[in-house]
C-alpha cells in the first residue's frame, strides 16, 4: 500500500515544456487520477519522456500550470525508474537504503522494507554485491527494489525493458504488475505495443508534442480515433 | 674530454654516496624528508577539507556568483609559488593581518602558502569530476528527492576513487614546490628546510650528494603515489563498477 495520498491528482492545463529552449510539449491538457496505469505511445520525438518528466517534477512547464493535489510543488510518494537506472558505487542493499534515507525511513523499518523489497525482485542474495556490477536486468530489477521500498503512491517508468532481453522484460513486468496490485498508481511509456496491451488500462497517445487521443487501452487497440495513432499502429512512418 | 670524464666521475660518485645516504637512512635526510611529508600532507589534508566540498558546490549548485567563482578557480590554478609565497609573507610578518600568530618561519607557514596554491587545483579537478558525474546521476537524484547539498555529498562519496587522484595532484603540487616555501619558511636547518629547499640550496653550494638523495627520494614518493592511485582506482572499477 502507498504511504502517501496527497499527490493525485495530477492536473496539467495548457502546460508546454521546452527542455534546453528546445520546444518539446505544447498545450497540454491533462488529469491524472489515482488507481490506474496509464501508458503513454507515439512515435519518437512525440514528448513521451517529456511529458513523464514534466508529470514528476523533473522538467518545470515552460507554460500553463501543473498541480499534485492541492499542491504546485512536487509532493513526496513519487517515484520515477529510468531506462537506464542510476545505481550508487555502493552495495545493492545500500542502494535501497539511500533511497529510504532520503525518503526518512531508517532503522530497524528499513532494514525490514530493504529485505522485502529484494525478496520481491528476486536480488535478496546479492544484498551485498556492489551495484554497479551487478548485470542490466539485475540493476533495472534493483531500481523496481528501491521503488518497491519506497512504497510510493505514483510510479513514473520511462521504457523499463527497453533495454532488457525478453526474460528479463517478462520479469519486471510482473514487478510492475504487483506494484500497481499494491495501490501504486502507475504512468509509463514504451514502444513495445504488446507490453503496453498487457499492462495498459488508459493509453495516452502523443504525436508532434500534443495528446491527440487519450482512451481506454482495449479501445485504443481496436479502434483507435486520431489518424496519427492509425498510423502508428500499423506501422507507417508519421 | 678530460673535463667530461671529471664531471662523469663527479656524477657517479656524488650518485654513490646519495644511494648510500638513503640505504643508510641518514638522520639528516630523513629529518627533512619527514618535515616535507609532514607539511605537504597537512597541506594537502587542509586544500581537501576546502577544495572538495567547493568543487562540489560548482559543480552541482547554481547560484549567481558561481560563473565568476569559476573565472577565478580556474585563474588561481596558475598562481606562481613565488606570488603566493610573497602574499603569505605580507599576511604573516610582524606588521601583517596575520602576524599576531607568530607563523613567519614555521612549518605552519609552509602549510598555510601549500594550502592556499593547492586548493584551487583540488576545488577545480573537483568540481570537474563532480560534474560529470552529475550528468549522469542529475535525474536520478532529483528524483529520488535529494537536495542541492545532499546530491553533492552524495557526488563526493562517489567519486571517492578518482577524487583519490585529485589528492594525488594536489600533493605532488604541493611537495615539489619550492619558491613559496622558501620565502615562508625562511630554509632554516633543522626548523623549515624541507626537500625541495634543501635540494636548492645544497646544489647552490656543490654538496650533490645529499641533493641527489633527496631528489631520488622525492621521485620515489610521486611514483609510489601514483602507482598507489592507479592500483586503487583499478580495484575500485573491479569491485565497484
């Protein structure tokens, strides 16, 4: 279960991001309620990233406005996984705790979450490895250990098996499925179409640095509204 | 070809009795070697508890001034030994700001002149390992909610094997120098005369042989320290990543 329920809903209005001067998002509207897993598509340079960015606090909107419940500036019980995550030259359990410490969680409750966490991602007996050394899917795995220990109310993922053999993708979308089963609200982004059926309630569609459809998944599979988002689905170059 | 073969012979003699100077362990040689240890370490010890923790403010910090702190970090990089050495004196002789500390020919000095010439290249090789490391942990940190302060002690913490080779600089900086110790420190026997004033001073004179111990021993700590540093980072990449 989250430890925080202050932060959703998410509301952007007529929010633009330009990260680096670079105009990316423009005139975004947008609600993001509790419970769900969204998943945004679109093509590359669509603003996917951005967009998630912007979601978590990590890129200021260069315009409109962004809320987290009542609140204009990022609330704790966020978390983010990257597609390459950023381990700490320090032992795997380590990493976990950093997060924890952060987050005001020490003592006897960390090393309790630490354990579970590893426990639910299948590292617990390589606490002790340092991180950085441990293999791809591994460090992704321990990314979703540190999330998981966090116990947070939304969960950003920004291509969480891009990068990962089919096994390994299996795997942490299994993570992914027993973190929202937890409460976690989840909001993420992925080229892989199949993964995105499997694991999308909502899918928030992007072309250009707009949101041109945003519908329920099986919807959007079977018929979806936006030109753009036929052309997506079957392939075409937009 | 009389007069090369004088100074051949010269060479290898004074080489003899060096080499015998530092097998022998001579008091007089390891009296110095251990003041210039003393004072370079100190010095290195205290541009470290100043220069790492500014590094890491440029690096990760953005605050008005910090584009001109740069501008000056990088131009102080350059500060010749025998300017320093001359600001250090003004600052600590009788009538100086300082002065009341009674520093002017101690090893105090020597460590107050080191400190300030090797800061600036500690907080500058900082700030750029801190950078770079900052590029790559900068989302990651952010969120996971560290602040400005935690992020750059983070940084610092893991950046410790490379840091390890901006102490090395740091050092090496430091125990080679001779024009600002000299003028603090006054190279008085026994008191402030360390390698690189003895050095100076006894080829001034022609007593080579105690010149050339202290040489090869300075060369000897530089090269363990760098094979220390590399050895260090090598296992550090292996168990650490």
């Amino acid at each position: 279960m989250a430890d925080f329920v202050t932060g959703l809903p998410i509301a952007l209005s007529q929010a633009a991001a330009a990260p680096g001067g670079v105009p990316v998002l423009t005139g975004i509207d947008l609600v993001l309620a509790a419970g769900g897993r969204t998943v945004l598509l679109g093509p590359n340079g669509a603003g996917k990233s951005t967009l998630l960015r912007v979601l978590h606090g990590l890129i200021p909107p260069s315009a409109g406005s962004i809320t987290w419940g009542d609140a204009t500036t990022r609330p704790p019980g966020q978390a983010m996984v990257f597609q390459r995550p950023v381990m700490l030259r320090r032992s795997a359990g380590d990493n976990v705790r950093y997060a924890l410490d952060l987050a005001g969680v020490h003592g006897a409750e960390a090393d309790a979450r630490i354990a579970e966490a590893l426990d639910e991602v299948g590292l617990r007996t390589l606490a002790a490895r340092p991180a950085r050394v441990l293999s791809g899917g591994e460090q992704q795995k321990l990314a979703f250990a540190r999330v998981w220990a966090l116990r947070p109310e939304i969960l950003f993922l920004d291509e969480p098996t891009a990068s990962l053999d089919p096994a390994a993708a299996r795997s942490v979308e299994k993570i992914i499925a027993d973190i929202h089963r937890r409460g976690t609200t989840i909001v993420m982004t992925t080229h892989n179409l199949v993964q995105a059926k499997r694991l999308a309630d909502d899918v928030l569609f992007l072309h250009g640095g707009r949101i041109t459809e945003r519908t329920p998944a099986r919807e959007f599979f079977m018929t979806p509204r936006s030109p753009e988002a036929v052309a997506f689905l079957e392939g075409e170059r937009l | 070809m009389v007069a090369l073969r004088t100074v051949m012979n010269t060479l290898s003699e004074s080489l003899a009795l060096a080499a015998g100077l530092v097998t022998h362990f001579d008091t007089h040689l390891v009296e110095i070697v251990m003041l210039s240890l003393r004072v370079s370490l100190t010095a290195t010890l205290l541009a470290a508890c100043l220069g790492m923790p500014l590094g890491a403010a440029i690096a990760v910090g953005r605050f008005p001034a910090r584009p001109a702190l740069v501008v000056v970090l990088n131009a102080m990089m350059g500060l010749p030994p025998v300017v320093v050495g001359l600001v250090v004196y003004l600052l600590l002789s009788r009538a100086g700001p300082l002065g009341a500390l009674g520093l002017l020919f101690t090893p105090g000095a020597m460590v107050f002149a080191q400190t300030i010439l090797i800061t600036p290249i500690i907080a500058a090789l900082t700030s750029q390992i801190v950078a770079d490391a900052w590029t790559e942990y900068r989302e990651q940190l952010t969120s996971l909610g560290a602040g400005t302060y935690r992020a750059a002690m983070t940084l610092l913490w893991d950046t410790r094997y490379s840091l390890a080779t901006v102490l090395l600089a740091g050092f090496g900086r430091a125990i080679a120098e001779v024009g600002a110790v000299m003028i603090v420190g006054g190279n008085i026997n026994g008191v402030t005369r360390v390698m690189t004033t003895t050095i100076a001073l006894e080829t001034s004179k022609g007593d080579l042989p105690l010149a050339l111990a202290l040489g090869l021993v300075l060369i000897a700590i530089v090269v363990l320290l760098n094979a220390l540093a590399q050895v260090t980072r090598g296992w550090a990449k292996v168990r650490f990543g």
